[in-house]
C-alpha cells in the first residue's frame, strides 16, 4: 500500500476522532483542543475540514469500510453544527487570524532564508486556511471582507520566491487539489 493511501486511512482515524469532539470543542472557547489520544493532531476546525476536503474529494481509494467511517465523522460532524452557526463562524473567524499569523511569519522566515525548510509540512497551514475559507463561503456564513485581502497579500509574498514544479504531496492526492485552486502545492519556494 502507498504512503498516501496509508496516510488517508490514517485522516480517516483523525477525523473519525474529531468528529466525536466536535460537539464539546464548539461549545468551548478553545481553539486548540487537546485530544487525549497523544498520537492525534489537536483538534482545530482548520484541521478537520483540510482532511475533510482531501478524503471526500478522495473517497474512491478507501476501502468500504474506512469509507463508512469518513461517512459516519461527516454526519457526526453536521449534527454538531446543528444551530451553531454564529459560534462555528466565531470560531473560524479565530482560527483564521491565528493561521493568517503563523502562515505569514513561515514566509517572513523564507524571505531571509530562502530554503523551503519543512515546506511540504508546512504549506499545510495554507491549506488550513483555504478550508476554513471555503466553509465561510457557504450560505449562512460570512466571511471577513479583509481575510481574502490578506490571503491575497501573503500569496504574492510567496510568488516572489515561488518555483514551479511536481506536486509536492503524495501523488494520489493531486485530483484533490488542482493546481488551479492549490497552486502553492505544485512547486517550492526558493
């Protein structure tokens, strides 16, 4: 089995798990939840609707019943959303800035060195971003009229030091994310 097949199975699990806090991580104030399960990522919004994204747009290489369990967290996933709207948005909204934050401050490092260091890890806070984005595109939800200004001023930061290329995830990711959209996962900076 291929790394990337193996690494959705392992999002399949993350999910799974994100999913059966989500209810209690919404009521919460905390953007960075702590799963008990030390060998979980902390559960943020960004994390769970990235792999939500890449394992629905995927689902074709899972087996039955790891497509089952994607199918059983995105359903445990919407019934949490039930009458949260104002809340998930808040929440997201925080997540945005935090992420915003980390992912300019990766690129402020890679302005003085130009070395893609752990890039292919940490273009993961991009699309993050993305994520949460796309999720305040969708009716009820607003999103904040400045953050695509942002994105837009942190995306030109990243061309100047862009080189085109090969997809920098596994391969079997790629129909997940077209290059006309994730761009910034076709190449490295440098």
């Amino acid at each position: 089995m291929s790394e990337g097949i193996e690494k959705l199975q392992r999002d399949v699990e993350i999910l799974a798990t994100m999913a059966n806090e989500m209810e209690e991580y919404l009521r919460s104030d905390v953007l960075f939840w702590h799963i008990m399960d030390a060998t979980m990522p902390r559960l943020t919004l960004g994390g769970y609707l990235m792999r939500q994204h890449r394992l629905l747009a995927l689902e074709d290489l899972l087996d039955e019943a790891t497509r089952g369990g994607l199918e059983t967290a995105v359903i445990q996933y919407n019934q949490a959303l039930v009458e949260k709207i104002v809340r998930l948005e808040q929440k997201i909204h925080r997540e945005l800035e935090a992420r915003l934050r980390q992912w300019s401050e990766y690129l402020r490092d890679l302005s003085k060195d130009k070395r893609a260091a752990n890039y292919a890890a940490m273009v993961e806070t991009r699309a993050m971003i993305e994520a949460l984005v796309g999720q305040l595109e969708l009716p009820p939800y607003q999103l904040d009229t400045r953050v695509p200004q942002q994105i837009v001023l942190l995306d030109n930061n990243l061309r100047r030091y862009w080189h085109r290329g090969d997809f920098i995830w596994p391969p079997e990711w790629q129909p997940a994310y077209p290059e006309s959209v994730y761009w910034w996962l076709y190449g490295t900076p440098g």
